[in-house]
C-alpha cells in the first residue's frame, strides 16, 4: 500500500516496499536492528510535501530495511489517508 510513496532519510530517497500504520519496508542498506531514524514519509512527485516521523529498525538485510514507526497523530493521518486514497475507501478516522 505504499504505492507511488517513499521514504527520504538524510536527504536518500527510498523506494517503499510495504507500508502499514505501524510498520515501513524498504529498500535501503546501512541501517542496524536498533537504529532509530528521523524520516520524512512523501509522494514520488512531490518531494517538499509529506510527513516527518521516526521509526526504530527492527531488521536489516541486504538491501531492505524494516521498522516499526514511533507514531504520532499527523503520521497516522497520513499514512490512513494515503491507503484511503490508494484503496479507493474513505477514512472512517480522522474525519473531522
């Protein structure tokens, strides 16, 4: 679901594998189980735009890399917005 989204970290651009409202894939290497990273979660066309969030790595393997986000509201709104958009369902959250 994470469909025409990726992931910049450290101004890297990562292509998303598999996205969840607590979870994140992708494809990048350098990462360790542990590490925590300040990410900003946007669509390929458009850079500027997004969400900033963290996530910790729970595992790295040769060239993906998985983590469990530390979620904060505006995160979650994105992330359900988007599966919203990409399902063709409306959000039953965050309505108002």
């Amino acid at each position: 679901l994470g469909q025409g989204l990726v992931v910049v970290i450290d101004r890297r651009i990562y292509p998303i594998v598999a996205l969840s409202t607590t979870a994140i894939s992708f494809q990048g290497t350098g990462f360790a189980a542990g590490d925590v990273l300040r990410l900003r979660l946007t669509r390929m066309t458009d850079l500027t735009g997004g969400v900033e969030g963290s996530l910790t790595v729970v595992s790295a393997e040769e060239t993906i890399t998985r983590g469990e986000f530390n979620p904060t509201v505006a995160l979650l709104r994105y992330i359900i917005g988007h599966i919203a958009e990409v399902t063709g369902v409306g959000p039953t959250y965050f309505t108002s």
